[in-house]
C-alpha cells in the first residue's frame, strides 16, 4: 500500500544494529542505543536533500523503518511485534561534519530538514517475518548495501520492546532499526535510492524504491552563532567506511612500542638516552622547562600530540567550546600514549585539569607533557597521572589559549615532536626520540649504564677520574676483563 508520509509523533533511530556494521567499525555494543530525530527531517520518495555549504561528508544509510501500530508500553518481547503497524523504507542520511559536536545526540548531524526520507509504500507488519526482511540501497544505479534481518544484533522486535520500557511508543512513530555495511559518502548530484522487502513471504512485498537527489546548500553556518563543521581522519573513515575509501593512506603497519622495548626505556635514564642521541646527531631532543608534577616518576610511551593556538575571541567561540580539540584528544588517548601539549611555554593559564586528567588515566594513558601550566595540581598528581609541565596555574585555557589540532607535528618546550614519537621522561627532564633510533638509543644507553656503575665503583675505591672517566685504552682493557664484556674478536683498541 502508498506510504501515507505524515510528521509522525517521534522518530527514534538506534546507533548500531547490524554484525556487518559494528564489525566495519570495529565495536559491537552489548546492548542497543538511540537518539531521537525531530520530526521535521522527514522528507518523501522523490525530494532532495542539502548537503550543507562548507560541508563535504554527508552520508546515507539505508534501513527498515518500523511504523508504530497500536501503542506500547512495557510490552513483553513476545508481543511486541504485534504493535508494529507497517514496515517501509528509510535513509537516515548524516553529516559527519557536525558528528564531533553532537558527541553521540546526533541533534545536528543527523536532524537537518529531510535527513529522514520514508517510503515509497507500507508493508503490512503482519504479513512478514521481522527475521527475514531485506534492505538494499543503490547510488547512482550501483548496489552499495545489501543485508538481511538475520544479520542484526538486536532482532526487531527486541528494540520495540526495549523502547517500550522507557517511554510509551504512540501510533505513527517511526523506529530506525540501524543501517548495514555499505553506508558511504554522498555528494551533489548523486541519487539515493533504498528499497525493503521480504523476498520470501507470499508476494514478495516490498517498500518500492525511495529515490533522493543529493543537492548542494548555499549557507554557510555562522560560527558567531554556534559551533562550525570540523572533520578529521576518524570522521572521514567512518562517513566513507574505510580509509582507503576515504582516499587516505593506510594505517601504519610497523611496530610500536613494544613491551621489551618499552621495559629498556623504562630502565634507561634520560641522560643516557640524550648522550646517545647526542652521538647521532640528535641536539634538539629536549622538552624543556618542564618538571613532574609527582617526584620521582618516569614515564615512557608514544607521543599524542595536540596544538594550542594564541587566544583570540573570534577563534575561541569557533573552536574552544563544546567538545573541541583538547576534549577529543583526551577522549581518544590509547593506552601506552603520551598526551603532548604545545601551549608556546606559556605557563600563565592551565592546559589541563582535574577532569581530563581522570579521562587520560582511565584510558590508559601513559602521561602528559606539556609547556603550559596545570590547573588543579595537586589533585592532578593525587590521581596518579604523570604530568610533566612548567608548574601550577589557576586559569582556565581561555586566558590564552585556543584549543585548535591534534595528531599533527607540533613544538613542545623547544622541541619538534611527532605523532608516534617516543617520548622518555624523568626526574632530569623530557625527551623526544625519533621511534627508528629507539631500540639501538636503549640497547647503548643501557650498556653505558653498566659501564658508569663500574666506573664509581672505581671512583669510591680512591682511583682518580683522570683516564677512567672515560675510560682510556688501559682502563677500558681492565673493565673489559672485569665484565667480560669484550667485543667478539678481542678487545678494542
């Protein structure tokens, strides 16, 4: 039968539901969430839908749309079904632009004007079997999704149920009951088409195909008015589904810190690693003016950069509210990384506190360091989370700084640091080393070390530094023989 497209009461859509999906994004939740989406994105089989001016990820997801029949409350999983009046086709298309912002409500991303496209025709829910619909969407003529019910992770009627516990599901609510792999950027000019049926109930009744034309807007949003789109890699993987679809290069293969790597530079000091960076020419691996904030600590990990810019009212209300760059790169810290902050050694404004210190030590976080201040100092360092910094300051980040980029080269107390770089701090200081010279770097340092203990032993038994610090040619010949640590084919000369 034709869709009868009215502004139902609520449109409710769940996050993850499809094996597909959640295996492409690489989590599988163990029980399903939603958001709401306003009634007004509602749009017909045959409309266009804007992708925004200054916009580039706008992205559709065929579903099986449930329309409410009778209502429920509280109803069994065993009954639930029974209130589902129809089942048609949706494409609940989103903007990853406004994705960061919206962390997880979707308010702006997914809620602009016919955003949620319905129809073309209603199958009777008492006809089919919720277990054995189909969902297709094609882009331009090409097939990009193709999935079944049987690959959901919460079957239908389980979300009916579920939603029923919460709220009372009215005649003409719609549920989105989540999209499958395939989801892919859109751009102007492409057209949608979404069909759902049940190829194996008796004539094969299906939704006919919702037909959407991408067009592109001419506003741009007003970023004196509220937060402006912003993208990175990750919401570019995730809108195209990948990154070699998203055009960018693949993920590094290479090793990172490995456990026995990490072990060597945990026992190496920094005066030792810097020496022996020294030897290779390294001269401009130190983070300077910093100290930690917890004595004694010594911290090893990678480097997770983020940048600071000069504060400046305009950029500020653009990019330091709401879930801006500092929270994303606190919230998305893998464990064994090293937050590092560039804030230009300004030390007059706090560039952490308190409660990103917490999110950092729950993820794992292997430290913080940073050329600016730490607000909340002492409980910072109660928390345990190794921050070495220029020292404590009460401000806000807003009295200088602009929250602006992360996991990009950046300069820290003097020194370049990289993404992925090695990052060793302790009481003498930080430093940053290059990720290719780190195991030789701690192979050197560390036999150093034995060698400078045999030195003072050396030394506290009355013999003078002159010829044993460094070792000449007849000292080095006694430590060689002392350790039995000379190189294969004799001793040096």
């Amino acid at each position: 039968m034709t869709a009868s497209i009215t502004r139902p009461g609520k449109i409710i859509a769940i996050h993850l539901s499809y094996a597909s999906r959640a295996d492409q994004r690489g989590r599988r939740p163990a029980a399903p969430s939603y958001f709401f989406k306003p009634s007004s994105s509602v749009g017909v089989s045959g409309g266009t839908v804007e992708r925004p001016a200054g916009t580039e990820l706008l992205a559709f997801e065929g579903e099986i749309a449930l329309v409410i029949g009778t209502a429920a409350r509280n109803v069994s999983l065993e009954d639930a079904w029974a209130h589902v009046g129809s089942v048609t086709a949706s494409n609940d298309l989103g903007l990853y632009d406004l994705r960061a912002n919206d962390k997880g409500s979707n308010v702006r991303s997914k809620g602009c004007d016919g955003y949620t496209p319905l129809g073309p025709d209603l199958i009777d829910a008492r006809t089919v079997d919720p277990a054995a619909l189909r969902v297709r969407a094609w882009v331009n003529g090409e097939l990009r999704q193709d999935d079944t019910t049987a690959g959901l992770i919460f079957p239908l009627a389980q979300l009916v149920a579920d939603l029923s516990q919460h709220f009372t599901l009215e005649p003409g609510d719609v549920i989105l009951t989540g999209t499958p792999a395939g989801s892919s950027v859109i751009v102007p000019g492409d057209v949608v088409e979404i069909e759902v049926d049940a190829p194996d109930a008796a004539g094969s009744p299906s939704s006919g195909r919702l037909v959407t034309t991408v067009t592109q807007g001419e506003v741009p949003f007003d970023g004196d008015i509220g937060s402006l789109p912003a993208v990175d890699d990750l919401q570019r993987t995730e809108a195209w589904g990948s990154r070699e679809e998203a055009g960018l290069p693949p993920e590094s293969t290479e090793p990172g810190l490995s456990p026995e790597l990490r072990t060597k530079l945990m026992e190496a000091p920094t005066a030792g690693l810097s020496a022996q960076l020294r030897k290779r020419g390294h001269h401009s691996c130190f983070i300077d003016g910093v100290a930690a904030n917890i004595p004694g600590s010594k911290i090893v990990g990678t480097a997770k950069t983020l940048r600071f810019v000069p504060f400046r009212e305009d950029l500020f209300k653009s990019h330091g509210g709401g879930y801006n760059a500092q929270k994303r790169t606190f919230d998305a810290v893998d464990e064994g990384e090293i937050i590092v902050i560039e804030a230009r050694g300004d030390a007059t404004t706090g560039t952490l506190g308190d409660i990103l210190a917490l999110r950092a030590r729950a993820r794992g976080a292997a430290g913080v360091v940073t050329d600016g201040g730490v607000r909340d100092f002492d409980e910072v360092a109660e928390i345990g989370l190794p921050v070495f910094s220029q020292g404590a300051h009460p401000s806000v980040l807003g009295r200088k700084h602009v929250p602006w980029e992360s996991d990009i080269t950046i300069s820290c107390g003097g020194a370049t640091v990289q993404p992925g770089d090695i990052i060793v701090g302790d009481g003498d200081g930080v430093i940053v080393i290059p990720p290719a010279l780190a195991e030789q770097v701690a192979d050197d340092a560390l036999a150093q070390e034995v060698e400078d203990a045999w030195i003072a032993e050396q030394v506290a038994a009355g013999h003078p530094v002159d010829g044993l610090f460094p070792l000449n040619a007849a000292w080095r010949e006694k430590y060689e023989a002392a350790t039995g640590s000379a190189p294969e084919g004799g001793t040096r000369s």
